[in-house]
C-alpha cells in the first residue's frame, strides 16, 4: 500500500494546527510522543525545525519555561496577561472563587473535587467527542501513557492555575508523589476551591490514563502552602 508523501507545507501546517489545539502549548517532546505516529512528519530534529521555523514566521511563539521551552498558539492570551490588562476583571474573578469556596466550607472538599471530576468528562479533547466508549479510551490512553506519572507532574508544574505565578514542587517520597504550591495568590485570597477543582480532574485524567486506581488529594492547605497527595489506592506498590 502507498503513503502519500507529505510535502514540507502540509508539515508546517499540521503542526501549527497541533500547536494551535492547546491553549497552554506543547513541549517539543510532547508533540514527538504523541503526534508522530499519526502524522510522520519526522524526526524530532526536523520537528523542532520546522517549529522554529514556524516561530520565525510568526505562525507560532514560543516561551522558555525553566530548562524546557513551549511551543504556544500566537493568539494565545493567558489569564496572567488578560490580569495585567483588566486588574478590575482579576480582582472579580478572586473574590467570586474566594465566596465559594467560604459557601462550601466543610464542603470544599468533595464539592470541588467532584466539580473537577465533572469538569474532566465535559473537556473539549478529542476523545470524549463521542464519548468514553473503548475505542476512545484506548486511543487516549496510548496518547498518554508514554508520560510517566513524573513528566505528567512536571508538565503540570509548568502551567500553574491560571497562569499565575507560583512556586511548584514535585517531591517523589516512597510510594507517593506530591505537587506542593507555595507563594500562590489563589492561596493568599483564601480562592481554595481552585485548587479542589484541580484535584478532581488530575484524579479522573490519571485513572484513565494508568490500569492502576490512583488517589489525588489535598493533605494541608493553608494561606501559604498546598500539599497535594498523589498515590495508588490500597497498594504499596509505586504508580509507574
């Protein structure tokens, strides 16, 4: 059976239509793992040519995070940016997630994270398109599962809560992981419900992705700290 063989513009412009599909961009190695299979444009020296080359015709952008750099959308507008530009529309935004979590109180927990849960189902990727049946659960699984549980955590600690600086720890401690923010302004406005949000849907991504039963927690969280227990269920063993 013959392949049709791309031509350098139809590479150039799956790309940028892969970079263009996430908001918070791609790692280089990202698109690699899981878009090479389906698309063949190349090796990742020629995928990170093409993707500077995009940059250099102003296709896409590009921003250097720590030791890793992101390939962004250049219309993405982060939430950090649209807060420099509207201070109004920021403080709004606090005060309204700051009520709710103060309505919630004791309820914080399991009301946020189930909103987080239901936040998952309803997310706009491809696969729940048409729904959790088999054929899109293994297609997402094999699009995932060549992250460890690490580089998942660490992808995450490249994009903080809506884009707002923050301090990021991964610590790996026996069996467990933990994702500790510090020096948060969601923390410091007491917009707690946030982060239970964030826990629900990392709980729900990751049972998807791994065949192990994986628990995601918030341990202690305070107007300074959060300390968020990643862990398998019933098992001593490590989540691999």
């Amino acid at each position: 059976m013959s392949v049709t063989k791309k031509s350098k513009e139809d590479k150039l412009r799956i790309l940028k239509s892969i970079v263009d599909s996430r908001p918070f961009g791609f790692t280089l190695l990202e698109i690699f793992k899981n878009f090479q299979n389906e698309h063949m444009i190349g090796s990742r020296n020629t995928l990170k040519k093409y993707l500077e080359e995009l940059v250099d015709l102003g296709e896409i952008k590009k921003k250097n995070v720590g030791r890793y750099t992101l390939y962004l959308s250049k219309d993405n507008l982060s939430p950090s940016k649209i807060f420099e530009e509207y201070p109004g529309l920021k403080n709004f935004i606090f005060n309204l997630f700051t009520s709710i979590s103060n309505v919630f109180k004791d309820e914080i927990k399991t009301k946020g994270k189930l909103i987080g849960m239901e936040f998952f189902k309803f997310n706009k990727s491809q696969v729940f398109k048409n729904g959790f049946d088999e054929k899109n659960l293994k297609r997402f699984r094999e699009k995932f599962k060549i992250l460890s549980l690490p580089q998942i955590l660490e992808n995450i600690k490249l994009r903080p809560l809506m884009g707002l600086k923050v301090e990021v720890e991964v610590i790996e401690e026996n069996t467990k992981y933990y994702l500790i923010y510090k020096n948060s302004e969601i923390l410091q406005k007491g917009a707690w419900i946030l982060y239970y949000i964030q826990i629900g849907f990392l709980e729900s991504f990751l049972n998807v992705i791994f065949d192990q039963k994986i628990s995601v927690n918030i341990e202690s969280i305070d107007f300074s700290k959060c300390v968020i227990k990643i862990e398998r269920i019933n098992s001593g063993e490590k989540i691999s």
